[in-house]
C-alpha cells in the first residue's frame, strides 16, 4: 500500500464524538511508552503525524487520520503506567473499552508490545478481554532495532508460549522498528489485504 494523504480529523474523548462509522477503522492501542506515535508516523510517512512525548501518557484522547481518504487510522490511549491522577487515566480506558467493544467498523486492532520486556500480565490480559470479546486484533512487536535477532526471538517465543495457554492459535504478529522502518510494508499490506476482503464482502452482501 502506498500513503498519499493522511490527515488529521478529530480527537474524540469519547465514542459519541466519534466521526461517523462509515470507513474501515484500524486502531492501535499498547501500554504507555510503547512508541505507538513513532510508530503511526513511520507506517505513514508522515513524522509529526502523531505527537511524541517522552513522557507516558501523551494520547488522552481517541485520535482519528483519514488514510487516503478511504480508511481511519485510530490512535487510542495507551494503558498501564502514567504520570496522571487514577480517575483521569481511568477515564481514558473506559473510553477506550467502549470504542473497542462498540465501534461497528473496527476492522483491527493492533496492539502493541514492547519486544524488550518479558511478557507482561497487563499486555496478556489485554489480549484475552480482546479475545473473549471476538475483537479481531494483531500483534506488533516494537522497537526491534533495541535488541539482538536472539532476544527478539527469545521474546515472541515467550509471548506465544503464555498465551498459548489459553488462546488455540495466535493472533497475526508484526515485528516493528520505527528507526528502522522495519514492519511497514508488512502492516500496510496487511491493512491492504484487509479493506479488499471487507469491499468483498460488502459486495457479495449488495448482490
């Protein structure tokens, strides 16, 4: 896929103010510190797309990119660790479940985890409450370039083995490196592949 136009639409503080539902919407979502901006901005090609912060927390807001004026891209808060008041980080996750649990055109949610750290119980259950809700979901592995080809492995190998205690197969998984542009062709692609299945769909239901 190629991006020739992404725009900024609106930030939402809630799924009421949300645009209307009536494109394909791709959400990415993770614990606070991430690199989910860095990353939005390298699938996009656009740097300063999405704001970057140094400090966790930056997203407090239900962010919506028209992608070529035919799909959203969706920055959601990040959850876990912030700097910020309990019922304000609060307030964003509960914004953030309802869009997840309600948003009739979320195609995928991307969620992503950081490739350095053991598996972590907040990720894993995050990825379970997606499961048992039928919310289709991806996995991306960020900040690859931090670490050696052998941790990486070492890392998605102990992701795969927690979660295949509970789940029967694996959700599609993404390594990512916004430095190293690593993962782009692959997501876009796979975003692509995505917004002709639903167009096929839609169509078979015209006819």
């Amino acid at each position: 896929m190629i991006i020739r136009s992404a725009t900024y639409i609106r930030s939402s503080p809630a799924l009421k103010q949300c645009p209307s539902p009536d494109r394909p919407e791709f959400g990415f979502i993770g614990r606070s510190n991430v690199g989910k901006s860095s990353l939005i901005n390298m699938l996009t090609g656009w740097s300063k797309l999405a704001k970057i912060s140094g400090q966790p927390g930056k997203t407090r807001t239900i962010n919506h990119f028209l992608i070529n004026d035919k799909w959203y891209l969706v920055d959601l808060p990040g959850y876990g660790y912030a700097k910020v008041p309990a019922k304000m980080r609060d307030k964003w996750t509960e914004a953030s479940r309802e869009y997840i649990l309600k948003r009739e055109n979320l195609a995928c949610l991307f969620v992503l985890l950081d490739s350095r750290l053991i598996p972590q119980k907040q990720d894993i259950d995050f990825m379970e409450f997606l499961g048992r809700s039928h919310v289709p979901l991806a996995r991306v592995f960020t900040k690859a370039d931090k670490i050696s080809q052998s941790a990486l492995k070492k890392s998605i190998q102990q992701y795969d083995d927690e979660m295949l205690k509970n789940w029967e197969t694996l959700p599609v998984t993404f390594i990512a490196s916004a430095v190293k542009k690593t993962g782009r062709e692959e997501i876009l692609d796979f975003i692509e592949e995505s917004l002709n299945k639903l167009s096929n769909e839609v169509r078979y239901k015209k006819e």
